[in-house]
C-alpha cells in the first residue's frame, strides 16, 4: 500500500512541474504569421554608432506576406523576394551579445538565401527588432521597426 502511495505522489508532483513548467525554448511559435504587414524603422544602431532615432514615414521599411517580403528604403523598393522563418537558438553567439533566454529564436532567410548574414528577430507587441553582424567586432547591426499596419 505505502508503494501505491508513493508512486501516486511521485506521479502528481511530475505531473504538476510538467503541466505548470514555463515553455520551453522549443515550444515557441515560430513568428511568420506575425510577421505579416508593415513595418517601419524606427530606431537603428550600427557598430559602435550611437543609436539613431528614425521618423514616421522615412521611407525604410519591410512589408510582409506570408509567404513574400519586400524591403524599402527612402521610399524605394531596394530587395523583395521569398522567405522563410527558421528556428535558430545561435543569435547570442552569432551576434556577441548577452541575449535574455528564449529571445531571438527565429531567424529571417530573406530570398530564401541560408548562407546570407543570419538576421535574428524578436516581435514583442508592435515592435520587430531585427539583430545582425557581430557586435564585439563594430560590424552588428540592431534595427527596431514598429507595425504600421497588418497586411490583411
């Protein structure tokens, strides 16, 4: 009887730290529906520049499909093409930064292009942040972009 006991209580204990465990890494969602509209740049660091502020409707931005992107800058279409969304968990080496756990899982191939500088990014509310290059070597890239409509 006390090992039907002990195995009921061991079974509920892993069961509650399984159910009521924080998500995992692997369990994130990748983000390509929520990449769909467009986004304008907002804030941009380069190197070891000093973070620059950008105004509304200064012509840099990207537009996402589901399936297609097109990126814009001054007002001009520069790149449009393909993409795809891929789980990739290397940004904080890739890009020489100490990066908050669970953050900058997804990567953009833009024109489906894998050995393309890799581009990290994060979407928290209506806010794209896209982290490129290597920082420790005044060659990363961090550009933040704000939605400005869902493309639907």
């Amino acid at each position: 009887m006390q090992k039907k006991s002990l195995c009921l209580c061991i079974g509920a204990i892993l069961f509650l730290l399984i159910g009521c465990g924080k998500k995992t890494i692997a369990e994130k969602p990748l983000a390509k529906a929520a990449l769909a509209g467009t986004w304008e740049l907002r804030e941009s660091q380069n190197g070891m520049m000093p973070t620059m502020q950008h105004a509304p409707g200064n012509g840099s931005r990207f537009r996402f499909t589901e399936t297609a992107y097109e990126q814009y800058q001054n007002g001009n279409q520069v790149k449009s093409g393909s993409y795809e969304v891929v789980r990739d968990t290397t940004a904080q080496t890739e890009v020489g930064l100490d990066l908050p756990a669970g953050q900058f899982t997804n990567r953009l191939v833009l024109a489906n292009d894998p050995s393309a500088t890799k581009i990290f990014f994060e979407i928290e509310g209506n806010k794209l942040t896209l982290l490129s290059g290597f920082f420790p070597t005044d060659g990363g890239s961090r550009q933040i972009f704000e939605k400005t409509d869902s493309g639907k």
